[in-house]
C-alpha cells in the first residue's frame, strides 16, 4: 500500500451513522492522511455528526452520489486518492420493504460505479491501493437457535431487498477483484449501536420513544435475536482490514453479544428511567406489540475468530456500559435529536407504525 504520508481515502457515506465514526476516527487517528468524506446527505446522512472535525486540516467533505460515474472519475483523478472505504448505503429493512428500488440503485449500481471508477483511474497500477467495501452479516441470511454463527464461507442467503441488494453490491466487488485484479476486501458487520445513529433504529428509536413517553413498537413477539457492536469499535476493525486484511478476503465484525429484541428494549427502559429520575418499571406500558415484519429473520450471530487470529482485533466496549453510555448521549444531545427527528421523521414513524 501506499506510504502513510500518500494517502489519500475516499469514504463514501461519511455523513451517516457508522461512516462519521469511521472517518473521525482516521481523521484523529491519522493526520497524515487527507480523508475525503463523499456523502450524498439523504436523509440517513448529517453533517452535524462531524462538527467536532470538520475545520480539521486532513480532512474534506464532497457532496455527491455515488451513481455519479462523472463525478466519482474526476474527483479520484483530481484528489489523487489511492483508498477507497465505501459505507455509502440504505440501510433500512423496513424502507427496503416500501422501495426495493431505491436499494438496487443505491447499494447494486452506486456500488458497480464506484468500483468501475476506481478500476479506471487506478489502472492496473494496484501498488498501495485498495477498495474496502463493508457489508452486513444480514447477506448470510438467518441463524436459528443452536446454530453455530455465520463465518466467511457461510453460503448467502439474503430475506429482505435490503440484504440482497447488499449481497449483489459484494458479488460485484469480488468479481472486479477476480476479473480484473482490483485490490479488495470486505467486512460483514452485525449489528450497530453508539452515538449519531438515526432514530429510526431499534435502539435511537426506543430512547426517543421512552423520553417522548410514545409507544415502543415491538416486531412480533420480539424473540429476534440480534449480535449488536459497539459502532467505535466497528470503526478500529475497518481501520485494521483496511490497512492489513488480505487482498480479497472477507471478514466478518461482531460484538460476540447475542440480545433478544424485546430484552434489549426492556433494558433500554431500566436505563432511560433511571436517567430521567423515573421510577423502576415507569415505561415498561409503552411496550407496544405489533405484527411482525415480512421476512423478518430470527437470529443473526457472527464468527468473528478470522478477525482476531488474523489482526488481533477485540471489541473494547462492554455492552451495558456502551450501552449506558449511549443513552447518556442521546439524551445529552437533544438538539441533535430534534434536528432529525422532524416532519419527515414522525411522518414516516407513524405511517410505520400504523401499517404494523
């Protein structure tokens, strides 16, 4: 790979929950390196989650889409970049549901262009180069109770529009890596939880919901089980394949922290009640049940032993302690909130919800 003084890291999707992290995180970590944060701001991405960095020397925000093939061109020949970290994504299941092809655009054809961008300018030239594309564990499909955890050869099986389309996007990017030499890897992480997440999400969602004293929608009978990551810690697993994973391998990013649903929501309520000064039990009547989402997986659960034999990666945040942390911060940075949980927001909260 290139020396640390030339490079130069085009992360797409930096605007968005998992991206901010990843680019503070090189920003701070490497001021030696010029991060470009690439982000079309949809509703999913906020330039309010950079602001401790965004006067930062090393660091630059593109606003732009990633089906722009134009644009994506001469931005890598102008900025000269020679690292590609691509989170640029929708990420939602239950938006898939609605538009299936908004996800086929964004995650199949935004990543295809992307890709044919870097094949282009790099040329062949594959000397300190690299295309770190991240994925999801939801692409090997569903677990049930017993089985042993998703690993690398774990064959696909995507339920939703969302995680197929996030399997399309992955079998294109090892096809340019098979077919024409593009230096890749992959990481399939599981679930995310910590600051800047949109409220949309299970955990945002409940902490939003319990302040608001609103309904806690609950899919079903809230036996999902989730393997939920702290999302700092998900940001140190990129850094670690992007910098020393081997040229077209995967790797799978996982908290080792099963959780059932409707265990995570009730702990989220112990820990909100306790912040606002409620008594125990105060929004346990919020838990609301409602029908269960189309396709809806039972269990997802990662393999993560490649990652740590290979990079000696280990997540560093306790999940009831990050979890803590994590309802601190959101109630802390309720003008935050506010900013994203406006019209837009509650209107598709309620039509959601209603539709359950």
């Amino acid at each position: 790979m290139a020396s640390d003084r030339q490079r130069c890291i085009l992360v797409t999707g930096g605007a968005g929950f998992i991206g901010s992290h990843v680019v503070r995180h090189f920003v701070r970590k490497y001021p030696y390196y010029h991060i470009i944060n690439f982000d079309k701001l949809t509703y999913a991405g906020n330039l309010e989650n950079l602001t401790d960095i965004r006067n930062a020397p090393n660091y630059s925000f593109v606003h732009g889409d990633i089906c722009d093939l134009g644009t994506l061109r001469a931005l890598l020949r102008e900025q000269k970049v020679n690292g590609i970290i691509h989170l640029a994504a929708e990420s939602h299941v239950d938006r898939s549901i609605r538009d299936p092809f908004l996800f086929a655009r964004t995650n199949v054809i935004g990543t295809l262009t992307l890709l044919q961008a870097a094949r282009e300018y790099w040329d062949k030239q594959w000397e300190g180069k690299r295309f770190h594309h991240v994925s999801t564990d939801e692409v090997y499909g569903a677990l049930e109770l017993g089985d042993a955890p998703f690993n690398e050869s774990t064959p696909y099986s995507p339920h939703s529009p969302y995680s197929a389309s996030k399997a399309s996007s992955d079998h294109f990017v090892r096809a340019y890596h098979d077919t024409y030499g593009l230096p890749v890897v992959l990481t399939h992480s599981s679930n995310n939880y910590g600051p800047f997440q949109s409220p949309e999400k299970l955990i945002p969602l409940c902490i939003h919901n319990i302040c608001e004293n609103k309904p806690l929608p609950i899919y079903g009978n809230g036996e999902n089980i989730r393997d939920w990551l702290h999302v700092q810690d998900h940001a140190q697993a990129i850094d670690e394949v992007f910098h020393r994973g081997r040229n077209g391998e995967s790797y799978n990013i996982g908290g080792g922290n099963e959780w059932e649903n409707i265990d995570i929501v009730k702990l989220l309520i112990r820990l909100v009640d306790e912040q606002l000064g409620h008594p125990a039990g105060h929004s346990d009547k919020l838990i609301t049940y409602v029908a269960d989402r189309a396709g809806h997986d039972l269990r997802y659960a990662t393999d993560t032993g490649k990652l740590r034999r290979e990079l000696g990666w280990v997540p560093q945040h306790p999940f009831e302690s990050g979890l803590r942390e994590t309802v601190q911060w959101y109630l802390e940075h309720a003008e935050w909130v506010k900013n994203v949980t406006g019209c837009a927001y509650e209107r598709y909260y309620a039509e959601m919800y209603n539709d359950k």
